[in-house]
C-alpha cells in the first residue's frame, strides 16, 4: 500500500492516477500538513469520478475527531501510528476498517478485540521480520502489514513475505522525493508495475 502526503491536490492527482496505472488499487494519504482534509477531498472525488475501483484511505490519524472528519470526506480506511482505543470505536460504529500501528504481542491482541482485521506494524524496520515469524506460531489468524523500513526492491519484499506479512506499507521508498520533484510520473508507475509483480511472484 503506497503512503503519500503533498499540499498540492494537482500533484496529488498526478500520485493517484500513475499509481493507478500501474496496477494499485490502494493509497493512503497522510494527515501531515495543513488543511490536508481539504486536499484529501479533492483526491477522493477525483478517484471516484475517474478511476474506478480505487480505494483511498487516511494515515496519521491520532484522535477520532479527525477519523470522523476524514469519514466524512469518504475515507475507506484509517491507519494510525499507535493503537487508539477510541479511533477503533469510532471506525466500528461506521464499519469503517481501523488499522492502528502497534509494538507489541499485548498491542496485537488488544487491537483485535477491538475489531482490527489487520495491524500495522510500526516501526518495522525497528522490530524487523522476525518479529512477525514469531507471532504467527502462537496467532496464526494475525494479519500484519509492515510499515516502515519496506523498500520496494525482492530481496526485501521477500524477507517480509517470507516472515508471513499479509501486506505491506511503502513511502518515500516508493514514492520518492525526486519522483515527485521531477514531476515523473512514468517512473512511479513503472515503480508500482514492478513492486506490484515482484509481490505476485513472491506470494505465488
């Protein structure tokens, strides 16, 4: 899953649509800078009216005011850096999925009473692939998405996979501050094209 945050909704739109092309179906837009929530909204808008089948949701969301503001604006999905009990409770009642960031075995499992399908894993260059090898022997129906830490190349991908990931999160790896300097959209959809094979070859 591709992270992304930039002021600008026109070069937002240009993130979307190469993305779009090739072959992604998910982003998460991070709540980092100033009216972001406006900016969202014309991403979102954008991606319903022109590419279908795409699915936006908000990252860095840390209180459930903010989850209902970005709800509002139509948000699939809510990502967290930390397990906030109360974003959890406020996702459910909209059946809005919540993936919060957590540390700990005691964080995995209190986020899956809360109704958590998938936990993010952060910061999983920190805590590393083994960290989920380990957990699938005593919770083998954890679903983990490592953030932090992923880079798009195989052998990384692989290390992660391998370790039984569910998924993955990916950003400035992926989409690169040169990427979006220069403007080069071709080049973050060859990225996404690659990434996206690499991981259907690595999961079979």
């Amino acid at each position: 899953m591709p992270l992304f945050y930039h002021a600008d909704a026109n070069i937002g739109k240009a993130v979307l649509k190469a993305v779009y092309d090739g072959g992604g179906r998910m982003l998460e837009f991070t709540n980092r800078g100033d009216f972001a929530h406006e900016v969202f909204g014309e991403l979102n808008k954008y991606a319903l009216a022109e590419l279908p089948g795409m699915i936006l949701g908000v990252g860095s969301v840390s209180d459930p005011g903010t989850a209902s503001l970005y709800m509002q604006l139509g948000a699939n999905f809510i990502v967290s850096a930390s397990l906030r009990e109360d974003v959890a409770l406020t996702c459910n009642r909209r059946k809005v999925a919540y993936m919060p960031g957590c540390g700990s075995l005691t964080e995995i499992g209190k986020a899956e009473e809360l109704g958590c399908e998938i936990v993010k894993l952060f910061p999983a260059g920190v805590l590393g692939p083994g960290f989920i090898k380990d957990i699938s022997g005593p919770q083998p129906w954890t679903t983990i998405m490592p953030t932090g830490g992923v880079s798009p190349d195989r052998e990384n991908l692989k290390m992660w996979f391998d370790a039984g990931a569910v998924c993955v999160g990916m950003g400035s790896q992926l989409i690169s501050k040169e990427i979006i300097s220069k403007k080069d959209w071709a080049a973050l959809q060859k990225n996404v094209a690659n990434c996206l094979q690499i991981i259907l070859e690595l999961k079979g």
